[in-house]
C-alpha cells in the first residue's frame, strides 16, 4: 500500500512541474523536390518564457505521409546552466576524439531575453510518399527529471505539401531544367545585374564532405570531370575563372547548386544568375533558399520584384540596397528607369 501511495505522490509531483510557455512563429520559404533531393527552408523564431537554466527545449521537424515518418536534425535551445554543460561536454568530446552523434541540426543557448530566430535548412533524399506531406513541429521540453512531450503537435505548413513527382531518370531532370533556363532567357528584354557572395568558409552538405585543397588549375579539370570532389568555395573559384566566359560561368554556377542544393550561399548565387539569364521560375524557387539578411539577397530580390511585375517594392528593396552601398542595385535602377522612358 505504500509502495502504491509513493508512485501516486510522485506521479502527482511531475503533473504539477510547470510547462515552458513556448511561442513560435513559423516563417515558410520553401518545401519541395529538386532534382533527387527533398529541400526545406524556413525561419523559426522562439520565445521561451520563464525559462529555467537547467532546463531545454527540444524542436524536431517532422515529415509525415502515407503512415510514413521521417525526424528532420533537431534544434536544441539550452538554459544558461544546461548550454555551460553542454560546451564542457563537447570540449571533453574533442580532447578524447569521440565525435558527435546525435543529428541536431543548432545547438544554441536561450539568452536573457528569452528569444531567439533560427535559419533552418536542410535537405534529405527525395522519396515519392513525399508528394503529399505535411510537415509538423515536435515540442519537447527538458528538465533535470526527465523529457516531457508536448501534447499539441505545431503544424508548420497549414496544407499537405504537394510535392512534383519524382524523375525517373535524373538526366531528363538535368535536361528538362536547362532546357527551361534557356526557353526564360528570352522573357525579358532587360537586362539586370545580380549580385555573387563568396563563400566563406567549406562548410559543406552533409552528402559532400571533402576538403582536396586543389589549385586553380586543377580544380578547372575537375569541375569537368568529377565536380562533386570539389567544395563550395572551389567551384565559385572556378566560376570566376570564366567571367569572360558567361555560359561557362553560369554552368559552373549551376552545377555548384545541384552539389550543394540546401546550402545558402549556392543557392543566392545561382539566383543571381538566374537573373541575368532572366528565368524568373528559378530566381524564386533559389532564393526561397538563400540567406535573407545581406545586401547581395537585397538586390537579387528587388530585381526578381521588378521581373515579376512587382515594380512598389522592387524598386524600394533596390533603393535600399543602393543606399547601403551596392553597386549592382544602383546599375539596376538606372537599367529599369532608361528602359522605362516614355519617347
């Protein structure tokens, strides 16, 4: 009979523990397929009131469909004491050579201010069950005496995300998408300037990791031979190699986004040449992927306003980005104002 009231008086204590009062806001910029990988991007900003030092909480995308389920990396935002034992953990890791295993895509600690935004993107290989998903926020919350799920799943997408079908033979994908790029170039008469960002450090897609510190001319031949053995900042090497060679250059560009599809940076490249390409279709669906909070993303979208009839917050968007000192976006107003005079 004790043993019975003993359980009774423990459950009782872990009911009344008091939940975390967490507030999301989730920001979408792109679920789908390109070419054999399924990319998601979008911003997670969190408010964690009341958050106690010890504790964390834990947030897991989860993709569902057709009584499938796959766990997205997890995001992990420590309290102030839990995020100090987490740091002496991994320095202890490092001095021992064990390697982390756990697949969280941030680990981060929650300030004083409780709140905190995170850029979240990944990739993972395309599936056809993907093409009725629908991607849910898992919330945990964890204490010293243990994890406790919540029980309101967050649903991030309001619709099942309809996915395109899978290719069956990525050649006809690769030439379906060249085939397009071309048929767009011809859409606009104008001809505007995108903006390239360097990338600045190797930091890699999870499937393409390698670091072979080629010089320029063998990173040239193996762009034509076997890309994938490049980094990021290898093939805007070569990229750049070509700049009086446009279609050599935009093909290194290309290819730079098919190897590295969830990588920022790859993606804001490949955007910019898709404008000077004018393929308005690619221009969205790669920076729906690119970092939002520098200037070259500024013009880039501006210009993609200004495409795409959007001319208000075109032209606001490249006004701020001139003011801010890019010389693309000041090359691109007077591009669309001398196009725009009346005879």
């Amino acid at each position: 009979m004790k043993t019975k009231a003993f359980i009774f008086f423990s459950l009782l204590i872990c009911n009344l523990l008091p939940a975390q009062n967490i507030k999301l806001d989730i920001t979408p910029h792109f679920l789908g397929v390109r070419a054999d990988s399924l990319l998601l991007s979008m911003d997670v900003s969190v408010e964690i009131e009341n958050m106690e030092s010890k504790n964390a909480v834990r947030l897991t995308p989860v993709l569902t469909g057709q009584e499938k389920k796959i766990l997205l990396p997890s995001i992990l935002l420590n309290g102030k004491q839990k995020q100090k034992l987490y740091l002496r953990n991994q320095i202890l890791r490092k001095k021992s050579g064990h390697k982390e295993e756990d697949a969280t895509y941030l680990v981060a600690g929650i300030g004083e201010s409780h709140s905190r935004t995170i850029a979240y993107r990944t990739s993972l290989p395309a599936e056809d069950w993907m093409n009725h998903a629908t991607l849910l926020l898992r919330r945990t919350i964890i204490r010293p005496e243990g994890e406790q799920a919540l029980k309101d799943t967050l649903l991030i997408t309001s619709q099942p995300a309809t996915l395109p079908s899978l290719q069956k033979n990525p050649d006809e994908a690769t030439s379906t998408a060249e085939n397009t790029s071309q048929a767009d170039t011809t859409t606009t008469k104008m001809k505007y300037k995108g903006s390239y960002v360097s990338p600045a450090t190797d930091d890699v897609d999870i499937r393409n990791q390698k670091e072979l510190n080629f010089n320029l001319e063998e990173a040239k031949i193996m762009a034509d031979v076997n890309p994938q053995m490049l980094s990021l900042r290898e093939l805007y090497t070569v990229a750049l190699s070509y700049a009086d060679n446009k279609a050599k250059f935009y093909q290194i560009i290309n290819i730079s986004v098919k190897l590295y599809p969830v990588h920022p940076i790859a993606n804001l490249n490949a955007a910019a040449a898709a404008i000077e390409q004018g393929n308005t279709q690619s221009i969205s669906k790669f920076l729906s992927m690119a970092p939002h909070d520098n200037l070259a993303y500024k013009n880039c979208r501006g210009v993609y306003e200004l495409m795409t009839g959007n001319t208000y917050e075109g032209i606001r968007m490249l006004k701020a980005a001139k003011t801010e000192g890019s010389e693309e976006a000041s090359y691109n107003l007077n591009v669309f104002f001398e196009n725009n005079k009346r005879p």
